[in-house]
C-alpha cells in the first residue's frame, strides 16, 4: 500500500502514472492495532536451513531439512554435531531474515539451546537478536517432516489449558482444568457462548485426555510442576499427570489409570509456567511426545527449572493479542528481556553462565546477580528457552481491540512511527510493569542512525526490530512519535 501526497495526488492515485519529478511519496510500512492485517517478514529466499552432519547424513533427517530448503527457496549449511557457532560464518554472509536448526533428538539438550541463543546473537555488533529462529526436531524424524510441511497459517479459534475457563471465554470452543482444583473441569462447545463447569473425580486426568478428541484444540497452555517426564496436571496437589512412553502422551490419573492422549489436529503448545518440559535430555521424554503424538506445529518451553517467568509467560502475553505470531512473540520477548538487562544490567549482557542445572541457581545468583533477584531473573531466562517448530510457519490469534495502535511510514529514508494510546493505562503488567511496544520490521534495515523520540525513555531501532518503551498510563488519543534514518537492505 502506497500513501500519496502533494498537489498531483489525486491525479496519480487514479492514473497509477509513474512518479512525476518532484512528487513526495510516502510508503506505508507497516501499521497495528486498527484491525489491518499484521505485517510479516517474508521468508522466501531469506532463509537458512543450518543442518548437523549427524542428522544430514540420514536419509530420513536429510528430507525434512530439504523440505524446508524446497518450501523457502533457501540455502543450507551443515555444522559439525554439537557446534552449530560453526553456522555463524554463513549466517553472517546471508543475514536471512529466519533460521532453522534441524538435528536429532540426540544433539538437541539444553546446551544446544543456550548456543544457539548466543549464535543468534552475534550476527552484528549489538546486543539483541539478528534472526527469528527455531529448532526442528522429533522423536523420529518423520516429526520433523511434518512441521516442515506446514503450509497453511493456524488461526486460533478453539483452546485448552491447565489453568482456569478465562480463555474458553475468548475462544469459539474448548476445555479447561484447574491446577488449584483437582475436580473443576469446563467446557464450551463449537457455537455456544454459555462455558459449562463439570465435577470431575478424581481429577481431571480422563477429561483432558478425551478432550484433545472432542474438541482439538488450536492451543494448550499448561503451567504447574513439571519435568522431562512428565507434567503434573495439580499444583501441589495430587491431581494426576501427563507422561510419555516411546514417544506417546498419556494421562495417568491418581487412582493409576492411563488413558491415551489422541491429538493429531496441528496445534502450538505453550508450557508458559513449567520446568524443564522443554529439555529435551534423551529420545524419549515430554518435549518430543508432544512433537510425535501431540500435533505440535510450534512450542516452546523451558530447558531449565522456572523461577521467574519472563520468557514464559512474557511470550504467551505478547502471543494473545493476534498482532504477533507465536514464533515473532517468542523473539521479541526475549528481546525486551535484553533490554531490560541492558537498561538496568549492562553489566549482564557480556555474562555467560556455563550451566544451568537445578543446582546452579545459587552459584549463578552468587557470581553474576548480585543478590538482585531481577537481574538473576533475567539472566538464568535468557538463553534457556526452547523454541521447536519451522519459525517462519505463522500461529497466531485473531486480532482483537488493543491498547494502542501504530503506523510506521518511510519517506526518501526518513521512518516515522506514531503510536496513539486506545485505552487507559492498557499497557500495565502485573509482575513487569509496562511493556514496551514492539514491532518486526517486514524488511531489514541498515545505516540506522538520528534516532529520536518524544516520550522520556529513548527507543531501540536494529536492523531487525523496535522496541519503544512506554508508561503503563496514558489516555485515549495520547501519540507517541519516533523518528529515525535507515535504509532498506534488499535480500540476497
């Protein structure tokens, strides 16, 4: 979409003329929060298939990485097992736009993770991320074909989840458990608006498991305890499980019963509160069940144990707004993350935890925190989150009434970004404070530089992104405007 302006507007708006000498254009970049459709990178030709050698050299893996190399036109390298920093060269040169990391199930434990959170990093000089990314893998590698396949974008209209009926109120259908309340289970059926509450016993673990059949669900989120065996359906209480076997989910209730989780129809999973569910420690443990058995097209989760949440239950809040897909929430939460740390512990940013095992929580608190719980927060989050699935593959929610709306415009390399607040202190976040608003550019930038901002706090402008940071108050109409040089980098 073009805007016009000038005396010859009119004229050229309805001739399409080629541009007349003189003429000022101004190009729409991108806009949010007016119920326009959201702006998107395009992975086409700006996309990286980075392969280990262990995982290229077999057949099986070898077809899903070409997959995803056939579907985005793009290129593929292969890294040394277990050294995918060997991948930065190449990463480097290309500058993709996404990254796909496929490996075995064997190469993908939480130190795979913290590199490739690093790798991804390093691209240029600054601190935050360069590429949207993900890691594609399964129990076996015909998973990982699968989520290469996917096609089609996922808009979520039916849910499930651990904690509470709130989101069957937003959704056309689903169920629900309680993680307080081993016997609270409800439901909402396809062109109800009425959510029907139901006695379970002895807990929920039959109801959910027959649930993902009657109503599969778009997306489950799930909070609670949990490890790489298993997921406890109660919060400190006995309430039954989710567990796998040779790949395959199960409920198991507290009388001992087992009952099959059947849940093909493609969903992304958002384990927002739970340890390790994401540490994919050996073949066979919960991570890859859900990618076998459970539908998964995306996920992600926690590698580590869980004290504080930020990349957790920040991604699923940034998720559920339908601006963002659930691969562009996961990035640029964990870039307001950096920016947190970079704003309030610079001196973090360069720090490099060489573990995170349940035992180096205190160690990790003792030698980089400080005793400031934030900053030890912050840090142990940063690179120990998981995200599985093709990142350029989009889930996301539709778009609903939002805090503030945007619009971003380019005009002979000048971007203007007017933020107009809609609602009354909407941007609050009960354990955060405010949050910033983030936007992904639909193209990459260079020569950024005149960066300005009337708001009290200066933005972020990369290559990659902006992040504005914002007051938790504001009233209806209040703008924002920032300014700023940059040109546009075409693909390769």
């Amino acid at each position: 979409m073009k805007l016009f302006r000038g005396p010859y507007a009119a004229f050229l708006a309805a001739s399409a003329l080629a541009v007349l000498p003189g003429l000022t254009l101004a190009r729409l970049v991108c806009e949010g929060g007016s119920g326009a459709a959201p702006a998107r990178l395009e992975p086409c030709r700006s996309y990286l298939v980075a392969v280990s050698e262990q995982a290229y050299a077999q057949p099986a893996w070898r077809q899903a990485a070409e997959a995803l190399r056939e579907k985005y036109e793009a290129e593929l390298v292969t890294f040394p097992t277990g050294r995918p920093q060997a991948a930065l060269e190449p990463l480097r040169r290309i500058f993709p736009n996404y990254v796909c990391f496929v490996a075995t199930p064997e190469e993908c434990g939480r130190a795979f993770v913290v590199a490739l959170h690093r790798l991804t990093r390093q691209l240029d000089d600054d601190p935050y991320g360069d590429v949207l990314w993900g890691i594609l893998t399964g129990y076996e590698a015909a998973d990982a074909l699968r989520m290469a396949r996917l096609s089609q974008p996922l808009i979520i209209r039916r849910g499930a989840t651990s904690m509470g009926k709130g989101l069957l109120e937003r959704l056309e259908s689903g169920f629900a458990s309680n993680e307080d309340n081993v016997s609270d289970f409800w439901t909402k059926a396809a062109g109800a608006t009425a959510v029907v509450h139901q006695a379970v016993s002895p807990d929920a673990a039959r109801a959910l498991a027959e649930g993902f059949s009657a109503f599969q669900p778009d997306v489950f989120y799930t909070s609670g305890h949990a490890t790489e065996r298993d997921w406890q359906i109660a919060y400190n209480l006995p309430g039954g499980a989710f567990t796998c076997e040779q790949g395959a989910l199960y409920a198991r209730s507290t009388d001992g019963r087992r009952y099959p989780v059947t849940a093909p129809h493609t969903k992304v999973y958002l384990p927002e509160g739970n340890c390790l569910i994401g540490h994919i420690d050996r073949r066979d443990c919960m991570a890859t069940a859900w990618l076998h058995s459970g539908g998964i097209g995306q996920m992600y989760g926690y590698t580590a144990v869980t004290f504080y949440g930020y990349m957790g239950w920040g991604t699923a809040l940034l998720f559920e707004d339908g601006r963002l897909s659930l691969s562009e929430a996961f990035f640029l939460n964990n870039q307001a993350l950096l920016h947190q740390l970079a704003t309030r512990f610079p001196h973090l940013l360069a720090a490099a935890p060489e573990s995170y095992g349940n035992r180096d929580v205190q160690r990790v608190a003792e030698r980089f925190a400080r005793g400031d719980r934030d900053a030890l927060g912050l840090l142990w989050d940063r690179d120990t989150v998981a995200f599985y699935g093709d990142p350029a593959w989009v889930a996301r929610y539709p778009p609903r009434a939002s805090s503030a709306s945007f619009r971003l415009e380019e005009e002979g390399g000048l971007w203007t970004l007017v933020v107009t607040d809609l609602k009354e202190g909407a941007r609050g976040d009960p354990k955060w404070g405010a949050r910033p608003l983030m936007i992904v550019f639909p193209e990459r930038l260079s020569e950024i530089r005149n960066v300005a901002c009337d708001a009290p706090l200066p933005p972020v402008v990369t290559d990659r992104f902006m992040l504005v940071p914002l007051s938790d108050t504001g009233a209806p109409g209040k703008q924002v405007r920032v300014t700023f040089n940059a040109r546009p980098v075409p693909a390769k």
